[in-house]
C-alpha cells in the first residue's frame, strides 16, 4: 500500500536528504550545459517530488497518476526519477533540452509516471480532474497528484477545475503547490496578490500546509490526503534554490542557468565534484533512453445509422444528438464507457437526452470552456470515449490553447461545434464562428468533419466515436434539408458509408463545378438550379472534410472551365487554400474564384446576413453567370 506507514524512519531521510543532494547537482549542470531551463523553481519543488515518485503507486495497476502542471520544473522532475532509478542519470544531465532528446524542456508524457505533457501554466489541474474522473467511474484506488507553482495560482482556469473538483466529489485529487512566493518578475504578491489559501477554502477544498523540505511533514501530508472527504490542496512552504545559499530567495534564478563562477560555488556549497566537462562531451553523443507511452485500446459498437427524411424536419445538431444517446443505449454497461461534457448549453448542443439517460457520465461543467476542454481531453486518454459539446465560438475559438495541448497530448477527444458560420444570424458578429476550419488545421491531430444534413451528420458521428483520434465535427445551428439524389431518395441513406477524406459528387455538370459544405450544400444546389434556367449545368461537390481532397473527385472536377468554393466561413482560411493548394500542384488551366466571408458579418436574420455578404443564392447565381458568360 502507498504511504503505509505513518512516517519515514531515519535511514530513509538519510536517503532522500542524499538524493536531494545529487539532484541538485544535476538540476544545476543540465541547465547550465543546456545554456536554458529553471534551476531555482526545480530545487524547490525537488524534495516534493522525491517523496512522491518513492512512495505513490505508480508501478502497479490501478497505478496513481502524476501530472506536473508547472512543466518547467522538468529539471527536478528529471533528475529525482533518474536518482531513483527511473531514467539514467548521466543521459538526463547531458541531454536536457538537446535537440531531440526526450528530457525537454517542459515535462511531456512518456517520462515515467508522467500522463500529461505540460502546456500553458493553469491547465493541469483541469488535466487532473479527467484522470480522476476516470477512476472515479472504474472505481479504482488509485489518486491524482497535480504539481503546481504559486505564480500559476494567479490562473483563472484553476478556479474552474477547484470548482468541478468539488461538485463531482472528486476526494481521488491531491494538488501540491511549490509555494516559494518568487517568479519570473519577483514576489507574487508584487507581481499580482492572491489569496492561494482563501480561494481554496472559499471552493470546499483542504488545505494542509507544510514545510516542503521536510521530507517527514511532506510524507504525512500525502499520507493524510489519501483519506480525505474532500480534494486536499498541499501548501508546501519552499525556498527558491534551497541549500545553495547565494541562489535562495533569489528571483534571478527561476529561469536563469548558473554561470561558471556561480556553478563551481554551488558545487562547492553541495560538496560536489565539478563534472561538466564530462557532460560537456557526452552530449556530443546519442542518448540511449527512449520514453514509453501507454495508449488505451478502445471497443465501441457504432451501431447502425439511422435515415431521415426531409419531412422529419430534423437538424444536424438534434441528428447528432439522437446519435450520441443511440451511442450510449449500445455501449453503456455493455463494455465501452462514453462520457458527454457540457457548457451550459444541453438545450442548444443537444446533449440533454444522453444526459437524461446517463446522468453518471454527463458532465455539467457550467460556464467553464476553458476547464472542461482540459478535463474532457484527458479522460479520454483513459480509455473512455469523450465527448465535449459547445458552440463554435466557446469551443474552438475560446479554447484554442486548450484544444492544442489535448493535440500535443494525443488525445480522442470528439469536440462537437454548434452554431458555427454565418447562419447563427441574429446573434451577430461575436458569435458567428468564421474562423473554426482554419483554427482546427493549425492542430496536427485533429481532423475536421462539417456535414451537410442530418443523415450525414449520423454517419460521422458514428465514424468518429469508432476512429481513433482528435476530431471537430461542426453541425451547425438551423435546420439544413436533407440532401436528396435526383430520383428524391435522401443521398446519404443506407448505401452510404462515410469515409474521412471522400468528397461527395451530389450534383453533376459540365459547365463548372462549386465545391462547398455543411449548410452551404444546399444552397449551393439552389444556385444551380437557378442558373440550370440559363442553360448552364454546375457540378456540385460536398468537402464535408474540409482538410482534405479527394483525388478521385478532383482529377474529374480539374476537367472543368471554371471552379468555385463557396462557403460562410473566412474566405482566407477556410477550403479555398486548401483547394487552390491542389489546383496550383496540378497545374490547373481554367478559371478558380472563391467564394465566403471577408468581414465580421452583421447582425440579423439568417438570410439578410447571407445577402449583405453577397453569399445568398440570388447574389451568387448573377455573380456566377457574369463569370462564367
């Protein structure tokens, strides 16, 4: 059992005080041979992490968890499991920061024990919260120990996890502040006051404090939070470069490597031999170490798709909506776990009925974008199929950072985008989100699906909730018919498979082609429509994965006079680069011409938004005609 017994005997505080000794001297001839890192931030949280890594279980499953929110630590987190016998000590200190190397500079995962790889200071307590979640619902004895800073309290995204932290019941989480009062600018309190204690009493957290170089008062506090009513909040009062005199208290050192002078001082202060040219010259080598990730196997039943007619008068968000509860009633209890995270908006994203129908895995994570992104992205390392749901602008464009370190951290998150695109309309310019494709391509891991109706939208989610990986999967606010061939069945019915990179040929013709997607499909064939009276016949393409082309699709549509992108999202950023990449590769003769948005749009109904921007129906068709005549 972790943290068995009530206190360390003597010859263990011999051994760790040893340890804290040598570490010391790594964290200090890494950072200085690196010529970068955080000596002083690292030494203060270093006895911390000599406790934990030699008393937590973390080699057996259900094994605890670690996450080290203030990454720039990595020295001291490096140097105590090397010490330990986690990772060679000599290739930690040599190859810190060298370019390719697994030890750098901020903490990433695949270093023993480490689930997270760090990001922005704030957002690994949120990561904590998802790992804890995740216990909670397979009912493991095992915690969560988050890391953190005293400077990163200053964070608004911590409010947010303490908050949920204390809602779900969530007593499995033990955070740790190195609570030194220095950082890169000086005194915290000069630097913006805080009140770290209050504001976790003030969320219903315990906050145990202690000396955090005392390895006995760190030992017992862990010991304590293990049978807490409550998540406990470790305050561990610290010393900046504690033991090497000239460094204590000194701000300086939070980011900055010793120079030769104070290096050989500190050596001498820790009684240590001067090594570095010895590193100096291993690091002209290879490291031999290579991390280990371990990635959780999923088994989800996506079951069998269901098709809508254009009479059911059925949006994408409720088609998606009916899909993820179908998602639930197969695989809940029957040997896959999905979980649905939520903003405040059930009602408008359509998570309500799978909410209703699983209460135990629907999380209300309030108006919290930030918070519950994070947490949604690291449950769903653990295993279990995640869902998060939240309008365009709250879930892409709020969360950006978030949405890139679930990217760095590999995770399967499937984040669900309502109300993107001008056709939220009324709601104006703040929240008409115009900018989500050309976020979401900035994310390598992330693939994005917009489909065009209903029945396209149950195939996808289908396709996602079985896929491996990041996806964005927008839906859309108003109802968009349902697509039909031309003999009036609905195009994508029981014959139609969705496969990530296909596009879609929904209308043929000869004189020109527009390709387009989501809510502007439809419109698209209105437009052709409208100019069949002219006697011209346009090719209609669906790029419901707006990343990607399809090159079977597009060496026929190169066979085209003219082609045209059409979309309500930033004309710079959306499908048209993506296109006129492909057009400019294949050495494309004809005459290409895009088509979306140049301005913030107004305020108004869905249509007269569409006019004012020249993207109705009506203004595209004599836009068009005068092209292509």
């Amino acid at each position: 059992m972790p943290f068995e017994k009530e206190k360390l005997t003597n010859e263990e505080l011999v051994e760790l005080k040893a340890l804290s000794r040598l570490a010391k001297g790594d964290i200090l001839t890494m950072t200085r041979l690196a010529g970068t890192g955080h000596p002083g931030g690292s030494i203060s949280s270093l006895d911390a992490y000599l406790v934990l890594f030699s008393y937590a279980k973390l080699s057996e499953e259900p094994r605890d968890r670690v996450i080290i929110s203030h990454g720039h630590t990595s020295p001291g987190v490096y140097a105590a499991l090397a010490r330990l016998g986690h990772m060679p000590a000599d290739e930690v200190t040599a190859f810190f920061r060298k370019g390719g190397s697994p030890f750098e500079g901020h903490v990433v995962k695949g270093i023993p024990f480490i689930d997270w790889s760090t990001g922005n200071l704030g957002q690994g307590l949120s990561a904590g919260c998802g790992f804890a979640i995740a216990s909670k619902i397979k009912k493991e004895d095992a915690r969560v120990y988050v890391f953190m800073g005293d400077g990163e309290q200053q964070k608004g995204q911590l409010s947010e996890a303490r908050r949920f932290a204390r809602k779900y019941g969530l007593t499995n989480i033990t955070a740790l502040i190195d609570y030194n009062h220095l950082q890169i600018s000086g005194s915290i309190d000069h630097v913006m006051p805080q009140n770290i204690i209050e504001n976790y009493l003030s969320d219903g957290w315990k906050v145990v404090e202690i000396n955090g170089h005392d390895y006995n008062e760190i030992y017992e506090a862990f010991r304590e939070t293990r049978n807490s009513d409550n998540p406990v909040c470790i305050l561990a009062h610290t010393v900046m470069g504690n033991g090497i005199p000239f460094m204590e208290n000194k701000e300086k050192y939070h980011g900055n490597p010793l120079n030769e002078k104070e290096y050989k001082d500190a050596l001498e202060a820790l009684e240590m031999e001067d090594n570095f040219d010895f590193y100096k010259e291993k690091r002209k080598g290879k490291w031999t170490w290579k991390p280990s990730v371990y990635s959780e196997t999923l088994n989800v039943d996506t079951g069998s798709p269901f098709t809508y007619a254009n009479e059911d008068k059925l949006d994408n968000r409720s088609a998606f909506g009916k899909t993820l509860k179908d998602l639930g009633d197969i695989n809940i209890g029957k040997g896959c776990t999905i979980c649905t995270f939520d903003c405040d908006l059930a009602g408008s994203v359509k998570t309500g009925d799978f909410g209703s129908a699983y209460p135990d895995y629907f999380f209300q994570g309030g108006i919290q974008e930030h918070n519950t992104a994070t947490i949604a992205g690291a449950l769903s390392t653990t295993g279990i199929l995640t869902f998060f749901a939240d309008f365009g602008v709250f879930g892409i464009d709020e969360t950006y950072n978030q949405a890139r370190l679930n990217d760095i951290n590999n995770t399967n998150l499937k984040l669900i985008l309502t109300h993107v695109g001008l056709d939220v309309g009324p709601d104006g310019k703040t929240h008409q989100c115009i900018d989500y494709v050309g976020l979401s391509r900035n994310l390598f891991n992330f693939k994005t699906i917009v489909p065009c109706d209903p029945n396209q939208v149950d195939r996808a989610v289908r396709y996602v909730a079985g896929t491996k990986g990041n996806f964005l999967l927008a839906t859309g606010r108003n109802r968009w018919p349902v697509i039909s061939s031309d003999n009036g069945k609905p195009f994508f019915s029981d014959e139609y498979t969705f496969k990530y990179g296909s596009m879609d040929t929904v209308r043929e013709g000869h004189d020109g082609a527009i390709i387009t997607y989501g809510g502007m499909v439809v419109r698209a064939i209105k437009i052709r429509e409208e100019l069949a009276k002219k006697g011209i016949a346009l090719k209609v393409i669906n790029m419901s994965c707006v990343h990607e082309t399809d090159n079977e699709v597009m060496e026929e549509t190169l066979k085209q006079p003219y082609i045209f992108t059409y979309e309500d999202h930033n004309v710079f950023t959306g499908i048209a680069p993506v296109i006129t990449g492909y057009l400019l590769q294949k050495g494309y003769r004809g005459r290409f011409e895009s088509f979306g948005v140049r301005r913030y749009g107004v305020s108004g109904d869905t249509e007269e938004v569409y006019a004012v921007e020249g993207l109705d129906v009506e203004s595209m068709a004599e836009t068009l005609l005068k092209i292509m005549q």
